[in-house]
C-alpha cells in the first residue's frame, strides 16, 4: 500500500480560510418512535479532525450518508438530527444545509466564516451518489467538489463502496486521509502484515455467507478461528448434529464441512448453547450440549462452557481480532455470551481489535469500557474487506 498523504500534511500547507470537504460516516442509529440518535458513536469518531480544522481556521463543510434512502429526500434519513448532536459535542452551531448540493447547500457554504462547520443533507438523497453510472456519479461528485478546496476522507465505514463522495470526489480535489482512516489503515495493517503470534480471531453474526470470505482469507494466517453466533450452527450442522429450528444456511452445510476439514483444527466450535422456546426477549429457555439441541427450540447464545473454553484460547493470545455477536444481545436473557468473550478479550495481554458493525454496538450496549480494547473499528463490512485482501476504493482514491 502506498502511502496515504494524511491531515498533518494539509494542515502543514495551511487551511485558514480555504474551504475543507470532509467525507464523514455519521451513519447513526435512530430512535424508530422519536427520531433520536441512540448511539453517537461515529459522530464522536470523526471529531478529532473536525476539531483540528476548526482550530486551523478552516471553513469545514460535512457530508455524509445515513441509512438507505432510495436517491430522494427521505424525512426519517435526515441528518438534522446529526447536525444539533455534532454542534453540541465541538461547542459551536453546525450550519445545516436542507438539501445536499442545491440552493440551501450553496448559501450555507458562501456563508460560512473562518473556523464554521457546515452538515450537508444526506448524500444518498441524491441519486448520483450511489449510482453504478459513472458519468451520473461524476456529476454528482462535479457538484460536491464545487464545496471544497481540498477533501479529506475520514469515513472508514464507506471507504469499501464506490461512491461518488467517496471515490469519485477525490479526483477532482487535492484529497488526504482524516485521522480516524489513517487510525483504521494503520491497525488493521497489523493484523494483516504481521501480528504477534498467537492471533485469535472471534467471529458471530448470523450468517456463514457473509463472513465466508474473511474465514478463507483468515484460515491460513490463524493460530485459533473461534466461531459463535447465528452462523455456529451451521457449522454444528456440518459436524452432522440437529440444531433444531435454529438459524440454518442449508446451501452452506458442505462448504463448512470443507473449511473444518481444511482448518486443521484450528476452528473452534461451541460445545453448549442457550436455546428458546421463541425468538422472544421473555420466551422460556435454558442451557443444552450441542448435541442435545431439541428438535422444536432455537439457540440465541452460546453457553458458559463455551465462553470458558473460548476464554482459555483468547488468555493465550498476543493478537486478538473480533467481529460478530455470541448471540441476541440486545435480548437480555441472551447477552451472556457476547459479555462474556468481549471481556476475556479485555482481560488477555493481547492488541486487541472489535471489527466494528455489530460488535462495536455490544460493547456500548453491555456499558463495556471502550478503552479495554486497543481499537473498536467504525467499518464493519470496510474491516472485513480490508482483512481479505480487497481493495477498498476510497482508500485507492487516496492514494492516487
């Protein structure tokens, strides 16, 4: 990977005055009911670079997606919302522009003063944004490169999609990287180029499919692949046990079959699980082995012997990657699981990185201490592409 020309290097040629573009993930969960932002996580991600162009006396102009519009303004996806909690956390108003490169837009960025900051409305209102139509997608970008004098990407979470405000916007403008993408980069590139041995990677989630291709990429690089979740049962499958009417990729049975017959042992599986009557947070439940899963209940967690052994493994590890829930945290009944590897990994003497998505969610639903971990990635899916060797086009747009 080349060397990517980061904020320092901006910041060094002086931005007073000039206006800064900067590609920010303020993708937040909402409140269906009131609309409130219920994690600011990535907003608070993204301020130590607002903060330090604010200091330098730049006009700083915000955009970002949030959610999945279908290319027109869309009420509940509004950044406005984004725009109060993003004022309150750098102690000044944000400007927020109603629309994204219109007559709103164009006043609210003419207005700004030296050290302002101005929130565009959400990119995906704008079709050109995701469109697989380069010369749609270059129009739009012609349009947001109109804001800026220079462009800075700290949207680690969108680095993996090409995106006009992603990809295409870096052409048009001199562009670096933010802080956060230089963080994310400079982590996960450890994990890839050499991590101290031995490195133990925990992965959860619901489906085998959407991890299969960083379990391949991984599997040679690995000392221990412990796997939980929705996906573990599929795996169960594999190893010929009945898992009852738990989540089941049947087309995906013999390509697990595969990999734990390739893995050399290195894939560790659960050996009990908590299993329910319903997916319900009040539904009867309690703990079985794996080979005792009864044929009419489905498993929601892994079981305290599992968190033992997976435990013992993760005690022995100097490297330690997770992405992927145990199970149904946010279910009370059914976050034992999850609690309980995300502080095995904070008690091992080991570099430790949450590969973002759902993971970074349960650490600040269960009120873990952020900290405990030497990184919580703000890219769940841009994580796992970087760990399989893809090439991600926001980052090759910047280093272009």
């Amino acid at each position: 990977m080349s060397a990517l020309r980061t904020l320092d290097d901006l910041l060094a040629e002086g931005v007073s005055g000039r206006r800064v573009l900067v590609r920010a993930d303020l993708n937040v969960p909402l409140d269906k009911q009131t609309g409130a932002i219920t994690d600011d996580g990535r907003i608070r991600a993204v301020l130590p670079t607002l903060g330090a162009l604010v200091e330098a006396g730049a006009k700083v102009v915000v955009c970002s997606h949030l959610g999945r519009p279908k290319g027109a303004p869309d009420p509940q996806f509004s950044l406005g919302p984004v725009a109060g909690r993003l004022g309150e956390l750098l102690g000044a108003p944000v400007h927020f522009a109603t629309d994204t490169v219109g007559d709103s837009a164009r006043s609210t960025v003419a207005g700004l003063a030296d050290g302002q900051v101005a929130l565009l409305e959400n990119l995906r209102f704008n079709a050109g944004e995701t469109s697989k139509d380069e010369a749609e997608r270059g129009a739009f970008a012609d349009q947001l490169a109109a804001f800026g004098d220079a462009y800075v990407d700290d949207a680690f979470g969108a680095v993996h999609r090409k995106h006009a405000s992603v990809f295409d916007v870096p052409a048009r403008l001199p562009h670096v990287a933010g802080r956060l993408v230089l963080r994310e980069v400079e982590v996960l590139s450890k994990l890839t180029a050499d991590p101290e041995r031995p490195y133990v990677v925990v992965l959860g989630g619901s489906k085998v499919s959407d991890k299969l291709a960083v379990i391949e990429a991984l599997l040679p690089t690995v000392d221990r692949l412990l796997i939980g979740g929705g996906m573990c049962f599929t795996f169960l499958k594999a190893q010929g046990l009945e898992v009852g009417t738990s989540l089941l990729e049947k087309d995906m049975v013999e390509t697990c079959r595969n990999l734990l017959e390739r893995s050399g042992g290195k894939i560790m599986l659960p050996v009990d699980v908590v299993v329910a009557d319903a997916f319900a947070p009040d539904a009867a439940h309690d703990t079985v082995r794996v080979d005792g899963i009864p044929s009419h209940r489905l498993g929601l967690d892994v079981g305290p012997e599992t968190v033992a052994g997976f435990s013992a493994a993760l005690s022995q590890a100097k490297t330690i990657f997770w992405n992927g829930p145990m199970g149904v945290f946010e279910m009370p009944a059914f976050a034992a699981g999850t609690r309980g590897i995300a502080e095995a990994i904070t008690k091992a003497d080991a570099f430790s990185v949450v590969g973002g998505g759902d993971s970074a969610a349960a650490v600040r639903a269960l009120r873990l201490d952020e900290t405990d971990f030497n990184h919580i990635s703000t890219g769940g899916g841009a994580s796992l592409e970087y760990l399989e060797g893809k090439t991600l086009p926001g980052i090759a747009a910047l280093e272009n």
